[in-house]
C-alpha cells in the first residue's frame, strides 16, 4: 500500500476544512465559463453535486492514492451529463468543465501546501505529485462518462426515432389528421413537392457502420435533388431508410447519376425511387411507389444496377411476390434467351431496345451505335432462342425481358 507523506495528509485535512467553500466557488466558476452547463435549478443542483462529490474522491485519492484504480464517475456527474446528453449539449462542455475543475483544484492545492511548507523542492515535488493524481483521476472519470453520454445519447436517439417512425406511419396510414402538428414533430412540410425514396444497405455484414453508410447516400441523394430545406430521413432499422426530399422548383432527379454517388462492394448501397408528387397526398403516394420498388430491390440479385425507380420497374413488383414462380414463367416467356451468358444478355438488350424503338432496326442500329444489319442478325438469333418471332407474345415478352434486366440472376436460367 502506498503511504502518504506528513505534508500530504496535513493538506488533506486542510483542503477537507474548506471543501464547502471551494465547492461553492469551482461551481460558480463552471457556470460561468461553461454557459451550457447549469442553465437551469435542476443543473445548477447537478453541477454542485458533481463538484462536491468529485472533491471528496479527490480528496481520498489524495490521501489514498491506491484509491485511484477504483475510481467511478460520480452519481452527480453520471445524472449531469445523461441530461446534457439528451438536449444536444456537446460533451467536450463536460470536458471542459473538468480541466476548469482540475485547474481550480491544483491551484488551491498549491496554496495550501505554500503555508505547510517553506522547503521549495519539497514544494515543488508535492506539487508534481498531487498534479499527477488530479491528472489521472479527471482521465478515468471523463472516460467513464463519456461511455454514460454515448448509452444515453443513443437510447434518447431511438426514443426520439420511434416517435418519429410512429408518427410517419400514422400519416401514411391516414390515422392523424392534425398535419400542423405532425409537421411540428417531424420539421419537414408536407404540403411541398416531394419525392421518396427507400435507401437500404444490400450487404450482409453487421459492422454497425450500416446506418452510417445509408445516411450518407441520403445525403447525397439530397444534395443531387438540390434540395433547398432539409429532407425528412426516418430510419426504419439500422439498414432500412425513409427517405422524402423537398423538391422546390424541380420535376425530377438525374437517376443516372445516382449511382456514383452510391458506396459499391464490399458496402453495396440501393435506392427505390418514387415519383415526384405534390402535397400530403403526393408525400403517401410517392412512398407507396418507393415501396413498390424496394420490393423488386430486394428480390434483384447483386449484378443488377443498384437505383431502381418506379417508373421503370413498377410492373414487375407482382412477380417478386414469388421469385421460383416468376423464374419459371420467365423460362417458359424467354426459353434459351433467358439462359446466363454474355451472348443471351447481349440479345436481350437487343430486343428491349428494338422494342422501345417500335421494332425498327434502323433506329435501334441509332440507338446502339451500329450497323442496321447486326441489329436485324441479333433480332433473328434472338427469334432463334426464343422458339418464335418476336412479334408474338410481345407484352409477355417486353415483360420477361424487364424482369430479367431488373431481377438479373434471380430469375435468368442457369
């Protein structure tokens, strides 16, 4: 057991006979160095507490130093900073509280020590001493309070995120009607133009990093919208966002350059697009349609794009209901076109652009940059495949071909 010096014990007791005042005086000065702390009777109460209770310990690990490794934040403190924590008071104002609180104590400690002792080195080395321990004890108590302001910032973030989550579910459900008040909880109005968006983290690991990743692609989804007031972002989980962007004067986002925005593999990030929509009911709309297209998100396999708007893939939502159904109606729709393969993916781009194009060669040969002869080569090897000409069935067969654009492996023959 480390013994403590006469000089240290004499201190002690003397540091002990004035801790009232000294109290009184560290938690004027925190409150008045730190504004964001003790605004209030309830934290003033909390601050003097902590000031109080972190001077005993203190003055035992002083006169104990052993004491030190067993050193816990204070019940004063650990009820200050949950309540700092939970409105958005930064904890580096804790921090600085403490190194005020430290600076204030080694100053009385060195006053007290100058009317113990006229021996300078022996002032000095005591000094040094007591500096060390007030050192290493405001670095074991700021660490453990830094872990309580994390575990209560984030139990207060998921409170609040529930609250939010419930009251957009009511609203798409059409359970509220007060909207003022709803556009009060959520800071977003809802009677702008608006366009939704699911945002999802499509991997399989659990890094924790998730919620992260998808925060930022909503980020940038909200800078490429050029969005003038901020969106509303609500997470369903820690891979799953809501997302609604006020569009202002705009009609529609760049969907192409979307992808570039997005983290690729090993971190793969998607994104459903709604459509563009005006007011309460375009902001329930638009997500419906988002939803729609989460659906096909989900059932896509990973060599498909990683943005799938409404637009585009909205008729295949019913087939994603049952994957090893639409496979094989895929199979029997396509036959060998919907086999894997570089050459049956290069047909089946083919026939959709020769469909989009009115199935005119020469202006698919435009669209593709080549020849019209390739192009009428391509459609007949294609025919070939499919067992027939690509004018019968062709609803069924624009079908297939989206289906296999969209869901990739999915549903293609292997």
């Amino acid at each position: 057991m480390t013994t403590t010096s006469p000089l240290r014990r004499a201190l002690v007791r003397q540091l002990a006979a004035r801790s009232t005042r000294i109290v009184d005086s560290l938690t004027a000065l925190v409150e008045e160095r730190v504004e964001r702390l003790g605004s209030d009777e309830v934290e003033h109460e909390w601050v003097r507490s902590s000031a109080q209770t972190n001077i005993e310990l203190l003055l035992q690990v002083m006169a104990h130093p052993d004491d030190l490794a067993r050193v816990e934040p204070p019940l004063g403190g650990v009820a200050l900073v949950r309540r700092v924590a939970q409105h958005d008071v930064p904890f580096y104002e804790i921090v600085r509280g403490y190194e005020l609180a430290e600076w204030y104590w080694v100053q009385q400690c060195m006053r007290e020590l100058a009317t113990l002792t006229t021996d300078v080195d022996e002032l000095v080395s005591e000094t040094a001493e007591v500096s060390g321990l007030v050192r290493s004890y405001i670095d074991l108590v700021c660490r453990g309070l830094s872990a309580e302001y994390e575990a209560e910032r984030e139990r207060w973030r998921q409170q609040e995120e529930s609250a939010r989550v419930g009251l957009v579910a009511a609203l798409l459900r059409g359970t509220t009607t007060d909207l003022a008040e709803a556009e009060a909880g959520l800071g977003y109005r809802l009677g702008q133009r608006h366009l939704a968006a699911i945002v999802w983290f499509a991997g399989r690991g659990d890094s924790g990093e998730e919620l992260l990743r998808i925060k930022n692609a909503a980020t940038e989804l909200a800078r490429l919208a050029q969005c003038r007031s901020g969106p509303l972002v609500v997470a369903r989980d820690h891979t799953t966002l809501w997302v609604w962007l006020p569009l202002a004067g705009q009609t529609r986002v760049d969907v192409a350059a979307i992808p570039e925005l997005l983290p690729a593999a090993p971190s793969p990030v998607r994104v459903a697009l709604g459509e563009p929509a005006n007011g309460f009911d375009g902001f329930i709309a638009s997500h419906r349609q988002a939803s729609a297209a989460y659906e096909v998100g989900l059932a896509a396999s990973d060599d498909v794009g990683a943005v799938f708007p409404y637009r585009e893939v909205s008729s295949l939502a019913f087939l994603c209901a049952d994957i090893p159904r639409a496979r094989a109606w895929v199979a029997e729709t396509l036959g060998q076109l919907a086999s894997e393969g570089r050459r049956e993916e290069e047909l089946r781009r083919t026939l959709r652009i020769y469909s989009t194009a009115n199935r005119s060669a020469t202006a698919t040969a435009r669209l593709m940059n080549c020849h019209k002869n390739t192009i009428q080569y391509r459609v007949r090897a294609a025919e070939r495949l499919l067992g027939r000409r690509v004018e019968d069935g062709s609803l069924d067969l624009g079908l297939a071909l989206l289906a296999c654009r969209w869901l990739g492996e999915a549903v293609r023959t292997r």
